[in-house]
C-alpha cells in the first residue's frame, strides 16, 4: 500500500495548538488508564508548553497523601510521549 498522493492535513499550530486541547487529550487518555474518579480528584491540572511539549500534571490537594499523574503529549502530532503516576 503506497502513501504516494494521499492528501494530510497538519494545521499551522499543530494537532493540540492550546492548553484546552491539551488538557482534553491528557483526560480521555489518563481516565482510561487510572480511573475517572482518581483524575477527577486530581484537578486543577498543571499545564505547560516547552517547545513543541505540553506537560500535564494532577495536583494533589495539600492534606492528601498519594500520587498525581503526568502526561507528556506532542504539540504538533498529539501524539503521547510519555504517561507517569508518581506517589
């Protein structure tokens, strides 16, 4: 099967052009890996770009004791690079 003459569009800001998206994208993929109620509790996300990486990160509430999530996702493709739970 060749790629020759298949049309792709990229949009000039990437596939996750706004910390909205970002966060959008770091939900769908972190609920499914550690629970619609764990990432809940962990809002506000810490959001970040660094060139072209966003990083998203859980917030642990000040008296609580456990781990938060990370989540690393490419600007331009949305692909994910990377997807941590620390404690």
């Amino acid at each position: 099967m060749s790629n020759e003459g298949t049309h792709s569009f990229t949009p000039k800001d990437g596939f996750v052009p706004d910390r909205e998206t970002a966060i959008v994208i770091a939900e769908a993929v972190t609920r499914r890996i550690y629970g619609h109620t764990n990432i809940e509790r962990q809002k506000p996300f810490q959001v970040s770009l660094q060139g072209e990486v966003w990083t998203i990160a859980g917030t642990l509430p000040s008296q609580k004791v456990g781990g938060t999530f990370e989540i690393q996702l490419s600007k331009i493709d949305g692909r994910v690079i990377r997807v941590t739970h620390g404690k």
